[in-house]
C-alpha cells in the first residue's frame, strides 16, 4: 500500500493553526505533522499534543530551540543594535527565520511534500516564513491557507472551530483574545481596543512587564559581562544565553522597562499599530551599546551606525538568510573580539541608566 503524502505544519495548537490542521486534512489527500517551535513562548505541551490527537495526527513534534534562538539569532541582532523605525527591536522578526529553518529539517526528515503555517495574508510572518522555506527547502511546496482559503472573517473562523467541535479560547474579559506572539526575547499585542491609535493600551494587554507606576521604588542594579561582543554573565556569573536572557525579563520586566507602542510600516505596505515588550533585550541593547564605547574605535562605531537602518530593515521584511544581510553582518562583527568587559546598570521605574563600564584589557 502507498504510503500518504506529508505536510508538515507549524502548529501552536491555538485556535488559528487547530482550524488549519483540520482544513488541511479536509483540503488535502495527506497526513499532517504537527511541529511547534519552542523558542521561548509561553507552550502548554500537555495541549498541544491533545489538541493534535484529537484530529489523529501521529506525529506532534515539539523542538526546545531556545538557546539556538538567542545565540545565534538574537544576539547577533543585538551586536548590530538593530532597531526598526526608531523602536522595535524586532521580536517575531527574529524568531521566524530559526522557526522556518527547523520546519524544512523536520519536513526533510520525513519526506513531505509541503510545509504549511498560520501567518494571515496581511501581514510580514508569511513572508518570514515563505523566505527561510526556499533558502532551505526549494522545492518543498508552501500551503498558505489564509491566502486561499474561503474562510474570509474572524466570524467565518469561529463558526468553522464550532462546527468542527474546536475550542475556541476567551480572554481575561471573556472575549476572543488578542492577537499575540512570544518568545523568549519579547512579546507583541496586536488587534481589538489597539486598531485605533488613539486608544491607549489599555494595562491587561501588558505580560511581561509591571507598568513604571508599579515598578518598585527602590531600585536595582545588574551587571552584564560580555566576551567577543556577546552577552556571556550577569553578576560575573556565567549562564546559557536563554537563562541569561530569562533572568534580565525578569529582573527589568518587574521595573517597568521595555515597553513600546508603534504604529510601524509593514512590508507589504500597510500600516499596523502594536505594543511590544522587550524587557531583557532592552537591557543588553543598552549595555552592549556602552561596552562598544570603550572598547571599539570611533569609525567602526561610525561604520556600524550607519549599516544599522538596512540591517533592521531586512531582519524586519525577512531576508536574514540573505547575502546582504551576511554581508552586514560581517560589517557588524568586524572587531568584535574587542568587545569584552561589563556594564553595571541602574533599573528604575522604566529607565535604563549606566552606572559604569569596565573593560577586560
């Protein structure tokens, strides 16, 4: 007997990719792989696999990939103190290109023809996506379903998850959430109350972070060590980049710091308003910032401030697998064996302050 086609498919196991799970198996004579990305969001195992189980599929991969996240993805971005449009310092940006990467090593593996995601047709993820699947698998298909689907509203997506007996989830005001993505270096909030720039962000939607009128009235200090331009300590301690990063969320996410509300230009030509959280990444962009001060020479800072904008700007449109984006970062990484010392910071109700910078040689 033949054996089904494979479409792997990177599955949340949120309402969205359920519906397309269920879609794909309707729409498509093949069996579908369920793979979840661990890159630091907020992941309920137990219902990831119970959710896929409940639609038959037999292989549910769920891959920890958050030390691979920050050290090779976050913190060359953080050597290049890449910032788009003046603010964000690309959180989903980043995390896409690894998350697109690992999906075409498990399509590889088990031989399927297509690789699918949940990425709506109005927005940048689709493009992430779309560009690390050719850089890594050109001639596995891509199923985009928000872009050929019939199922045009939010509305249309409810009565499909009744009809199919799929748990539609509420908010902490009983309603559909907003739209959200995390990962260990930020979180985003998008939709609802926030559609309309005028609206402020109303305290619910914030996670990570306590706001600055809350924050405690004493304040804390952190030092961060850095060896070869990268973060390696806190406190003269050494951790792995993802405990490292964990610890510096905390720590500036109880002090207020690292909120952002940007209404940034996308790729694809539309405007859209979000409100970041980038606690821990906030702290290292300050700090690697001050270690460069003492440590490199006054035109290679030049020279990397000047590359910084199309750095940013090719992170954020998804073209980190591309030529230029390596030639940029080799711009980027020119002296960064120099770069090695540790900054002490001041956390205060929201702001960052140097306090000194000690340099290794």
């Amino acid at each position: 007997m033949k054996s089904k086609k494979k479409i792997v498919l990177a599955y949340s196991g949120g309402l969205d990719t359920s519906i397309i799970l269920k879609w794909l198996q309707e729409n498509y004579d093949a069996e579908v792989i369920c793979y979840t990305a661990d890159v630091g969001q907020e992941i309920d195992r137990k219902k990831i696999i119970s959710n896929a189980k409940k639609f038959g599929v037999k292989n549910i991969i769920i891959k920890d990939l958050k030390d691979t996240f920050v050290k090779d993805y976050v913190y060359p971005m953080i050597r290049g103190h890449a910032i788009y449009e003046g603010v964000y310092l690309l959180g989903t940006s980043i995390a896409r290109p690894l998350i697109a990467k690992d999906q075409i090593r498990v399509a590889k593996k088990f031989k399927a023809y297509a690789v699918s995601h949940g990425a709506t047709g109005k927005g940048n993820d689709q493009v992430r996506f779309e560009l690390g699947y050719h850089y890594f698998g050109p001639k596995i298909k891509i199923i985009a379903p928000w872009r050929i689907w019939k199922l045009k509203s939010r509305t249309d997506l409810i009565n499909y998850a009744k009809k199919h007996d799929i748990t539609i989830p509420k908010d902490k005001k009983g309603a559909p959430p907003f739209s959200v993505d995390d990962n260990l270096f930020h979180t985003s909030t998008e939709g609802k109350i926030l559609e309309n720039p005028k609206n402020s962000a109303p305290e619910f939607v914030f996670q990570r972070t306590t706001s600055p009128e809350k924050a405690p009235n004493k304040p804390s200090f952190v030092s961060i060590n850095f060896k070869n331009s990268n973060p390696v300590g806190i406190n003269g301690k050494k951790l792995s980049p993802s405990k490292l990063l964990e610890k510096l969320n905390q720590l500036a996410g109880k002090n207020g710091i690292g909120r952002v509300d940007l209404v940034e230009n996308r790729f694809i030509g539309i405007k859209s308003r979000g409100v970041y959280e980038t606690p821990g990444g906030t702290l290292l962009m300050h700090a690697h910032r001050a270690i460069e001060s003492v440590t490199l020479d006054k035109e290679t800072m030049h020279k990397k401030d000047e590359v910084m904008p199309r750095y940013a700007e090719l992170i954020y449109n998804g073209y980190w697998y591309s030529k230029e984006r390596f030639k940029l970062q080799k711009i980027v990484d020119l002296k960064k064996n120099k770069v090695n010392g540790s900054v002490k910071l001041k956390l205060y109700k929201g702001n960052v302050i140097i306090i000194s910078r000690k340099t290794n040689s």
